[in-house]
C-alpha cells in the first residue's frame, strides 16, 4: 500500500508496524512530532501538526488509517463526527483500524462505521483487572527509587504477559474497549457517477 496515516501518532513510534511506502503522523503536540521526525522518520514521511476534525477539508488519502485511544478522549457529542471525519479520510479500497470504549455511545459509532463501510469485524479487548494492574503501575515510573523501578520494571512485564490471556475467550468478555477493522468504504462518488444516469432513466 502507497499511504498509511497514523491519527494521535505522538513521536511515530508506531512507524515500524507500517508497511507503506509513505507514513503521515497527525498530532498536537509539535514537539512530538519534532521528535517523530528526527528519529523514526523515513525519507517520505510527513508530520502534521492538526486536529484529526480538520480531516474532513481533504479528500480521501489513506490506504490504512490507525486511530487508537484517540475517539474516546473527545467528548461524547464529538465522537460519532470524529468517526465519521476518519471514515472519510479512507480511500474507497483502503482500510481503517479505530478503537473506541466499549460503552453506550459505542453502539453508535459502530452503526456509524457500519454505514460507511460495507465490511466490519470487531474484537472486544482489555480486561478491565488486568489493565488496572497496569494503569496501577503505569504512573509510579517517574520515582527515582531503583528498587521500586525495577519492581515498575517487572510489573510490566508482568501486564504484556496478562496480555496474551486475552485471547482466551474466557478472559474476553465485556472488554474495555472495541477494535474495529473496517473495509470496503461507501462513498458519495458512487452517487455522483450513477446521479447522471439516474436522471437519464425518466426522461
């Protein structure tokens, strides 16, 4: 694939997982993206410094677009156009990645992928006592104390291990959050070409 787009990218540390010839980091934070740049940046690479609601002033671009974690920071009234932003920014063939919370309100972004694309899987991930282990651990690793660092240290371990649990079916229930990988977009072009015909069709 020609273009993947990594929506929240932070300093591009997902770049390695993208097989596409050219890879565009979105985010708000310049200095991240400064960082992005400089390190894991490769010759084509583009970081731009925007709001992923300003997609909608583009016309689709992305071969694979990722967003993760990002839907959920927005408030609630903005989520289902944010889906809908990121729908838009896909290529008719392309593919979208978009994790969102596994709530409510996450009936109605997944009607709203459901009605932009014509194929949509979904998997239910993050087991809420495991990712509290993690998030328990996440916060403590400004101290300076080496003994708890590296006790830090092999908490983390322990959590990527926890992790792999998750594909059992046992542990997958009532995930915390929803992936959803989304094909085959619908697109207005669609309209746009069969409008002319259709009108041809009453004379």
């Amino acid at each position: 694939m020609s273009v993947g787009v990594d929506v929240a990218c932070a300093d591009f540390k997902y770049r390695d997982m993208f097989k596409t010839q050219r890879y565009v980091g979105i985010d708000l934070d310049r200095d991240n993206l400064t960082k992005g740049l400089a390190l894991r940046a490769r010759p084509d690479d583009v970081g731009i410094l925007a709001n992923l609601l300003h997609l909608e002033k583009v016309p689709p671009f992305a071969d694979v677009l990722v967003s993760t974690h990002t839907i959920a920071s927005l408030p609630a009234d903005q989520q289902v156009y944010a889906v809908h932003v990121l729908a838009g920014a896909v290529l008719p063939n392309g593919t979208l990645f978009v994790n969102i919370p596994t709530t409510d309100q996450g009936m109605f972004l997944e009607n709203e992928l459901r009605n932009r694309f014509g194929a949509v899987s979904r998997t239910e991930y993050g087991n809420p006592v495991f990712m509290k282990i993690e998030d328990f651990f996440a916060y403590r690793t400004g101290s300076k104390n080496p003994l708890l660092l590296a006790a830090v240290g092999l908490a983390s371990v322990l959590c990527y291990l926890l992790s792999f649990l998750e594909e059992l079916r046992v542990f997958r229930f009532h995930g915390v959050y929803t992936l959803f990988y989304c094909r085959n977009r619908r697109g207005d072009e669609t309209e746009e070409r069969f409008g002319p015909i259709k009108a041809l069709s009453q004379l």
